[in-house]
C-alpha cells in the first residue's frame, strides 16, 4: 500500500499537464506518507527476522 501510495503521488508531481495547486500538494503528502509506510513496514518484517545462532569455539 505505501509503495503504490507513494508512486501515486510521484505520477501526478511529474504529470505533464498542469494541475491545481491542491492536488500537487496532495500528491506531495501522498508521497511522504508512502515513502513513511512502507519504512514502517520494511523495519517491522526486519525485526520479526530470526537472528542467525553464532557458534563460540571454546579452546
């Protein structure tokens, strides 16, 4: 959802055509918003990752 979020907003920022002023500031929150979901999302799988077990040689 965040990347689509953020691609959305990112289309209509490089939209060759002219768009109102509230929909590019849209567009901006919508990318913002994207780019922040999906970080929250990467973190939370890569704290729920095992931790690979680290073998300790005694000698």
């Amino acid at each position: 959802m965040g990347i689509g979020l953020a691609s959305g907003g990112a289309a209509l920022l490089a939209a060759p055509v002219t768009l109102p002023a509230f929909v590019l500031s849209l567009a901006g929150y919508a990318v913002v918003a994207g780019s922040v979901a999906t970080a929250v999302s990467q973190a939370v799988v890569a704290d729920k990752l095992p931790e690979p077990e680290q073998h300790v040689d005694e000698h």
